[in-house]
C-alpha cells in the first residue's frame, strides 16, 4: 500500500522550536485570510497575521497561537517563523486577560499616533492569545467535580 503523504510542520521563534511533527493539515491566518495547506501544496512563501495556526493530524488538531511572520510551504514542508508562538496549552489567559486590559486602559490616555498603534497591536494580540485559549478550553473540558452530599 503506498504510504500516506503527510506534511513536516515546524514552527519556530527567535527562541527556539515551539512545535515540529506531521500534519494532515495545516490552516494558517495569512495575511490575506485564513490559508489550508494539504500535502503536495505548490511552493508558497506568505506572510501570517496575529491569529490561530490549526495543525490537523491522525483525527487531533493542535492549536498555537501565532504573533504574525512568516510560512514557507515547499516539498510537504511547512516551516512557521512566528514573532511569537505559544501552543495553546502553554497560553496563561489571565495573563492575556491582564495584558488586554492594561493595554486598553493606556490606549484611552494615548495621544500620539505611535503609541496608539503599538497598543492596538498589544490589544490584538492579547485577544489572539485568549481566543487560542478559549478553543483549548472548549476541546478539552474540565472534569466535573465531584458535587457534596
Ligand atoms: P505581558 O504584558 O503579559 O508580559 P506581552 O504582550 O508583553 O505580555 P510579549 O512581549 O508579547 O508579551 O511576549 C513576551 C514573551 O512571553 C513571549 O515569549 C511570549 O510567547 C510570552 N507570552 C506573552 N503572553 C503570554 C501568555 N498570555 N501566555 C503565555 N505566554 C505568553
């Protein structure tokens, strides 16, 4: 039987390798909209915007959160270099939560143009981290506990 053909999945920071492993696919927030890539994709270079990367394999998705860069799809291999990148298990939300609210109190009192960009993005990219955490949250509920009495 001819083997499956899968994609390589790398997906790597200024810090190191955050994830690598194989995908059945792999949905990435591109620039201009979400992009699928399924094996024997034709070479693609593109650039990724703050959002959620879904890597699908074997009938279980992974999901990272991605702080925009860039992907590059070339002979079934997908390599992510991300500004940012967290699996969504590693995401603290309360931190993101905080992050959100801080950065939206200092846009209320921001005058310059500057500042309020930079802020903007902060607000983006906290939401982006929450997002990710909230679809986590969803595909792996917590246990019931148990009720007293
Ligand atoms: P904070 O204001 O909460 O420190 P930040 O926006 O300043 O967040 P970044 O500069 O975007 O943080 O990221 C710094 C490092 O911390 C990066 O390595 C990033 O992956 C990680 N990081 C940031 N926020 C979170 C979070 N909510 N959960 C897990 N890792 C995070």
């Amino acid at each position: 039987m001819a083997q499956r053909l899968t994609l390589q999945v790398e997906v790597v920071t200024t810090t190191g390798l955050v994830f690598e492993g194989p995908a059945d696919e792999v949905i990435a927030p591109g620039g201009e909209g979400q992009l699928g890539i399924l094996p024997r994709h034709a070479p693609l270079m593109t650039t990724l915007t703050i959002g959620a990367l879904h890597i699908k394999h074997a009938g279980s998705e992974e999901t990272l959160f991605i702080g925009g860069g860039f992907m590059e799809v070339s002979d079934n291999r997908v390599i992510v270099l991300a500004d940012d990148a967290e699996r969504a298990s590693d995401i603290d939300e309360a931190r993101a939560e905080e992050a959100r609210r801080r950065a939206q109190q200092q846009l209320d009192q921001a005058a310059g143009d500057i500042d309020r960009a930079a802020l903007e993005g902060e607000i983006e990219r906290a939401i982006g981290r929450i997002h990710v955490a909230e679809i986590q949250r969803r595909r792996r509920p917590r246990r019931e506990l148990p009720t007293q009495g």
